[in-house]
C-alpha cells in the first residue's frame, strides 16, 4: 500500500510539472521549459544510478557542438550541460552516499591537482581581468567535478572502466565514419577537411586530436578480446581509424601517434619520466638560447610566402621550410608569450587573458596574415599558456602533476599482477603522452573534446592506483 501511495504521488508531482512546464512554454512562446520534467527524470535516475549520467556525458562528447546564445554567450551542446549533472551527481553521491568509493586513503594525484587548483584560484585574485579568470575558474571546476570526481566515486571496478572505454571510442568512431563518409564525398581533399568535421569540431586539429587518442583504446580492446570475432572486429576499427587519422591532415597528431608508440618502450623500460622531464628541459634551453641576443630574428619569416596552402603536398613542403602561416603564426605567439613573462614572471596575467595581453609583445618581424587573430585563439602551446597565464609556479604545478601522472602509469604497468589493470595503465599513459604532444602544439586541456580526456586520465590512473596495495 506504502509503494502504491508513493508511486501515485510521484505520477502527481510529475505531472503537475509537466503541466507547469507546458503552460510555461505556451506563455512564453518558447520549447526549452519543456524540458524542465525531462531534466528532473534525468536528475531522479542518476542519483539512483550515478554510471548513467556519466555514460551519456561520455557519448556525448564526440557528438556535442558549439552553440551561441548571442555574440558574448555559448556553450556546447549536449555535453556542457551534461558535465553539470554529472559533476552534480559525483559530489552528491561522494557525500551523502555511505558506501561510496569516495572515502579513499589520500592520493599523492589529487593532492597535487588540488594545489595547483589552489595555485589558479590565487592567480584569479591578481589576474588583468578578474571577470574572465573567474569564469574559467568556474569552468574548471565543473570539468573537474564531471571528469575527475564522479568517475573516481562511479568506477568501482574493471567492468565499469572497460565499458567506459568503450563508450567514448563507440561514439568516437560512429562519428569518424560519418567524417569519413562526406570527406569521400569531397574527395578527401586538403582544403575541405575543416567543413567535413563540422559541426561536431570546430577544425581537423580538435578532430585529429580526440581520433588519435581512440586508437590506444582501440588497441588495448584488441589484447583484452577474448574471441576471434571481436579480434578481427577491433583491427577493423583500428584500420579505419587510422585511415581517417591519415586523412585528418593534421601533423600534430600523426607526431602524437609516434611519440605514443615511442612511449609504450619507454614505459616498459621505466625511463618515460626521465626523458619527458629531459625533453621539457631542452625545450627550455633552446627558448632560452634563441631568446638571448635576439637570435630569434634570424629565423623571421618572409610575410608575402606565409600562406594557408590548398594542396596538402604544398602544406607539407612549407612547414619543412618554415613559409607554414600556422607554424609561423604559433612562433608569432610564442615569442610574445616568452615576452609578457618577464612582466609577470610569479602570478602571471590571469587564467583567460592571454588574448588581452599578448599582442603588444608580439614583434613585427613574425607577424602573419592570421595575426589579427578574429578567432580570439590563444598561444598554441599548453606550456606557454599555463606560464604566461599562473606565472612561473603555475607551470611548475602543471609539470609536477603531468610527471607524476607518467610515473604513475609506469608503476602501475611494472607493479601490477593483474593484466586487466597493466593493460589500462599502459593505455592511459600512452594517451597521456599523445595529449602532452599535442598541448605543446595546442592548448587543448580546457576543450571539452581532448581536454576532458586528459581528465578522465587522470581519474583513471587514481581509482587503478588506489586498487594497489599500500607499499610500507
């Protein structure tokens, strides 16, 4: 009688929402409060069962497109909202859940992210623009709340790990071959490449970017299938994902898909650590170097011949040449960022204002047909852009978290007894290295395609190192 009382009640309050909602829309001549009792249907089935939100919010990245409210306000649709649910539902159930994954022994990961989450917060106190930096700073945390917080609480075990994997690789690659299928309508040229990936990306490069990283997932499906069938069913979406990585025309991401092959020997022989903090230094040497005496200008391009080029062949041949408008657009900014540090070498300009701040340290010499910048892009490299935006200690938190997010991976793989969990490892951290290739040729983390995944990396490594037994 109880439940009957209960379930009538429900129909009743749902109901007069609907009601509500329907009268509301009718008044204001609008469809969106008609989605109010969906919204709460959604809310009710993830408080009971906190994987679904997280399961939709993954498929829908890949799908999810850009969408302006008016000239100063958008979003991405559906996964924005999707990431306030989720991140919703993580928080709630890792604090009123009682048998929660939340309650964890303290991991060495999400110390550190909090203090560089701290670290930023500061930043947002001193920034240029305290209204921009306070966005981004809401913005990272619903990031955080949807990628890192809720899959730490919603991953209990392998199972769930696995299908989550496949989930985002599923709708990565439905949406692949819909790319595939208009760029061979285009006849797969060059030029057409940014039309082919819209809406779902806003260029080849984000679209490259997500692709590349699906290929480890996609691999470690093929060593964890049990049957034949699957086998040859994975190595088929691994040909065709290759196929459409080739034809993304995107060369960060073929290098990322080198270095991630160079990572997995370099994982194996626990030395990854060791020559990312290597490579970091002698990218630092070399700005240094190029900085001092302004021998830079020695490599200023020639303004007439830095142009976009429609033949992929002629692309190819300008970035041997440094004559690439991108490639020499990326040294444009890089150089002002390298100049706007000395300014404000501790606290930097503030998270979100690189693009207020930037142009008058740009030097002539490198200017591009592009410098105008209509876009609003920022610097091109994840590195530059956490330094020139949180100062000196900002990137020293970024490159502490990314090391030790290596290191973890590494120890994982070697530690481990459990194949499962050595096969996960030795993916994240591959993916992990394909991102940070990417990032120091783009600035990514904060996108909700590439970023996210990062996150979500992030979250994987801390619910498998927290599987580990605890060395004394």
């Amino acid at each position: 009688m109880k439940a009957a009382a209960q379930q009538h009640r429900s129909f009743l309050y749902l109901g007069s929402l609907f009601l509500f909602s329907s009268i509301t829309a009718i008044l204001l001549e609008e469809v969106w409060p008609l989605l109010f009792p969906f919204l709460l249907l959604l809310l009710c089935s993830g408080w009971a069962f906190p994987f679904l939100p997280w399961a939709l919010l993954l498929i829908s990245i890949p799908f999810s497109i850009e969408y302006a409210f008016d000239s100063g306000l958008g979003t991405d649709l559906p996964d924005e909202p999707l990431m306030l649910l989720t991140a919703f539902i993580g928080l709630a159930t890792a604090l009123y859940a009682a048998n929660t994954n939340w309650k964890l022994r303290p991991q060495l990961i999400l110390s550190v992210l909090g203090i560089l989450l701290l670290w930023t917060l500061l930043t947002v106190y001193f920034s240029t623009n305290q209204l921009i930096s306070f966005k981004y700073l809401l913005a990272k945390g619903w990031y955080l709340g949807a990628f890192v917080l809720a899959p730490v609480v919603v991953l209990s075990n392998p199972r769930l790990i696995r299908i989550s994997a496949l989930l985002l690789g599923g709708s990565m690659f439905c949406v692949t071959l819909l790319i595939l299928f208009r760029q061979a309508g285009q006849g797969f040229l060059f030029a057409a490449v940014n039309e082919a990936v819209s809406p779902f990306f806003r260029n080849h490069v984000n679209y490259s970017a997500l692709l590349v990283c699906m290929i480890p997932v996609w691999a470690a499906s093929y060593f964890l299938s049990g049957s034949l069938i699957l086998k040859r069913l994975v190595l088929l979406i691994l040909l065709i994902s290759l196929t459409a990585l080739f034809f993304s025309y995107a060369r960060g991401a073929w290098l990322a898909l080198l270095t991630g092959g160079i990572s997995y020997w370099l994982i194996r022989r626990k030395i990854l650590v060791y020559v990312y903090l290597f490579v970091l230094a002698a990218a630092l040497g070399t700005f240094t170097w190029l900085a001092s005496e302004d021998r830079y200008l020695q490599w200023a391009p020639d303004y007439q011949r830095t142009v976009f080029h429609t033949d992929f062949s002629e692309h190819l041949t300008a970035t041997y040449a440094l004559r690439d408008m991108s490639a020499a657009e990326r040294f444009h900014r890089w150089i002002a960022g390298t100049r706007m540090i000395q300014d404000r070498p501790l606290t930097g300009y503030g998270p979100g204002t690189f693009y207020e701040q930037y142009k008058p340290y740009t030097v002539p010499a490198f200017r591009t047909w592009v410098s105008d910048n209509p876009e609003r892009s920022t610097i091109h490299n994840y590195y530059l852009l956490t330094l020139t935006e949180q100062g000196i200690p900002g990137l020293f938190f970024w490159i502490l978290l990314t090391s030790l997010l290596l290191l973890t991976a590494q120890r994982i793989w070697h530690q481990s007894a459990d194949r499962f969990t050595r096969i996960a490892a030795m993916t994240t951290g591959v993916i992990l290295v394909m991102l940070l290739t990417l990032n120091s040729l783009s600035d990514l983390v904060e996108t909700d395609k590439a970023g996210s995944l990062f996150f979500i990396c992030l979250a994987v490594l801390v619910v498998l190192d927290r599987k580990q037994p605890v060395v004394r």
